[in-house]
C-alpha cells in the first residue's frame, strides 16, 4: 500500500478544505458511503432528551442492546457482543486470533490489513477479478486456502467495488475454512443496503459454523459513524468470552447504547431507507449504463465502483475538478489492484445525485 499516492477519504472534510478552499459547508460528501436521509428524527428527539445518561456507565454487558440487536437481526443475543464501531471489533479480533499468515480478499477496505500487520501477521491478498466485475469465484478463492491461513478477511457487500458474497458462496468458503482450521471474518457494515440481503447475510449460518464472525455496525445504514457502536456475531461462544476478556470495558458509550436500543426498532426509518436507496441504486446505475465514458460495476451496496474508459481522463482530475464543484467522490486509486481510473461515490438525495451525474457527465465529456 505504500507505493500507492496520498487520498482523501470521506471523513477528511477539514483536510480537503483546506487543500482546495471550498468552504466545507458547500461540499456534498458522495465519499463516506452514509446513509444520505441522516439521523432519524425519533433517535434525535430521544437522545435530546435522555442526556442525563452522560451521567451514567453503561451496562458492562450491554443486555439490552444486545437483545434488542438480536431480534434486528433474527440471531441470538449471547453470540452478540459490542463495541466502538466495526473498526474496534476488526483490531480486537485479530488481536485475539494473531494470525502468522492471512489472505485478505480485495480491493477491499485497508483497515485489515493495517491490523494483521500491526499483530505481526503477513497479508496476501486474493485479487477479484475485474473480467468478473469483482465477483467471486469461490472454487478458485478456495483452492488459496490451506492449513498455513490462519484468517480469511471477507467484506460483503466489499468496500469500494459494491460486489457481494451468495450464502450459497459462504457455505461452500466456511466448509473448506472448517478444514483448514481457518477462522473467516465477514464485514457486513454494508449488508442492510443490499437489496436480497437475505441472501447475501451469513447470520443465518451461525447455527452451522462456529469459525467465523460477522461484523456490522450503524455508521452507515443509519447514518451515525459519530456514535461509534459496532456489533459482532459468532456461535463460538469460548471466543466470544476470550475477546470480551481482553477488550476494555463500556468501549460503547451510554449514548451510543442508548440510541442503538432505539435505532434497531426505528422500522419506518429502516423502510424508507430500503426504498431511497433502491431506487437511487437501480436509477443511477441505469443510466451510467449508457455512459460509454465508463464502465459501472454492478452495485449491490449504497455506492457504485466506476471506471473511466477516457485515455486522457484519469482520478486526479475527475476528484479535482469534483470537488471545485463542491462534490466528494473517493478516488479509489488507493486500493489495491485498483488505479488512476476508479473512482467511487455513494448515494445520496435524488436531486445530489442528479447534480453528480450531471457535473460528471460534463468533465467526462469535455
Ligand atoms: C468495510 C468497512 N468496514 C468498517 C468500516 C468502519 O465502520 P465503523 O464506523 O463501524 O467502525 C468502514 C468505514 O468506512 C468500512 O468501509
């Protein structure tokens, strides 16, 4: 990774500002995969309210929410357990695992391969293939997976390219993971957007295999990355109680606790969100169809993976003359086997994403 040139990420509104001097109140953040509608207008009245909790610890086990998360997801609250958003789940698990040897399949998120590395562990990656646009092919990827793999790293719906992992997939990677004593981190942060999730989610499986760990949170699909709170499954239970050993206590604070109690139930957010995001994802993708500047890769989460088809056109000056714009896209040269021709933004609002297409469309076509 470090061959690879300095991005800005969605979060780095501040550093952005200040690079291109457009105030950040005019930016549109098309680059942090957020739920676009922000937080629900019941969580919001319900925190004002309940401050006074500041006051108080949370629950060091966090029962409550770990029921209530449970029925959100049709899986049971002692294979749950909590903490500061996916991204301490992530660490702590590959603390706790240290593998020597782990294949990470990507381009996918860097955060894994940070964490195995800072545990001392080696990182293969196990590329996508782009002919396929990034979907697996689980017969090959398993044939890379021997007794020598101490982790696999999935992320389903994968961060940038929106590809996603069948069930079907899963079984066939967690049964050939059984055999080789591999334990398989599954990274769900972008599952709730996906519009056949039913099929995609490997929480159903916890009943079958105990040798992996799903990992979601609400930054995203409920707009709330400032609350930090990360949940993971897994059926092991002996893991479970090693890792929650190890971890700080009340890493989840009250607030963040509080508001997911209330967020799990929030149906007619949760509703509204499937809708606005289907719809956007179908229509844009639709159209970008029939740009022939690009090449859009099917997307099953709430951002799309493109790439620009245009020899003289590359990520630097489609980011650049975005954010002039006041739009930020992710330039996905970052990721591994990606270059200076992918980009990837996310879905917001129908008229944002108007704006986008628009202003894109026009530097695509210059
Ligand atoms: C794939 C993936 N996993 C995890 C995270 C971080 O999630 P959290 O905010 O729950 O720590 C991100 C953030 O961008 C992500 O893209």
């Amino acid at each position: 990774m470090s061959d690879k040139k300095q991005v800005y990420h969605g979060s780095d509104i501040e550093l952005i500002e200040k690079a291109y001097g457009v105030p950040k109140e005019k930016i549109i953040n098309f680059s942090d995969n957020v739920n676009p509608l922000g937080v629900s207008d019941t969580v919001k009245q319900k925190l004002a309210s309940n401050l006074d909790l500041i006051s108080t610890y949370p629950d060091r086990n966090y029962t409550a929410l770990r029921k209530k998360i449970g029925a959100y997801v049709h899986g049971d609250p002692e294979n749950i357990m909590v903490g500061n958003g996916a991204t301490e789940l992530i660490s702590i698990l590959i603390q706790n695992l240290q593998p020597a040897k782990a294949i990470v399949v990507g381009p996918t998120y860097s955060e894994y391969e940070r964490e195995i590395r800072l545990q001392g562990g080696q990182v293969q990656y196990y590329g996508l293939s782009e002919e396929l646009d990034f979907q697996v092919d689980s017969d090959h990827l398993i044939t890379h997976i021997s007794s020598a793999i101490g982790l696999l790293v999935i992320c389903n719906p994968n961060n940038p390219t929106s590809s996603s992992f069948s069930q079907k997939d899963l079984v066939k990677i967690l049964d050939h993971c059984k055999e080789t004593n591999t334990f398989v981190l599954i990274d769900e942060t972008y599952m709730e957007f996906a519009q056949n999730q039913e099929e995609l989610t490997a929480i159903p499986l916890l009943g079958t295999y105990d040798n992996f760990m799903v990992l979601r949170g609400v930054s995203k699909f409920f707009s709330a990355p400032g609350l930090r709170l990360g949940y993971g499954l897994c059926s092991n239970t002996t893991l479970l109680e090693s890792i929650n050993q190890q971890k700080n206590p009340w890493t989840l604070n009250t607030l963040g606790s509080f508001a997911g109690e209330i967020m799990f139930e929030d149906e007619a957010y949760i509703q509204k969100t499937y809708s606005l995001i289907q719809e956007e994802r179908t229509r844009i993708y639709e159209e970008l169809l029939t740009w022939p500047e690009v090449h859009a890769y099917p997307p099953t989460a709430n951002f799309i993976l493109l790439k620009i088809k245009k020899k003289h056109i590359n990520t630097t000056n489609v980011f650049e003359k975005l954010i002039r714009k006041g739009f930020l896209i992710r330039d996905a040269s970052s990721f591994n086997f990606l270059d200076q021709r992918f980009i990837r933004f996310c879905f917001k609002m129908p008229k944002e994403n108007d704006q986008l297409l628009l202003a894109l469309k026009e530097i695509l076509t210059r």
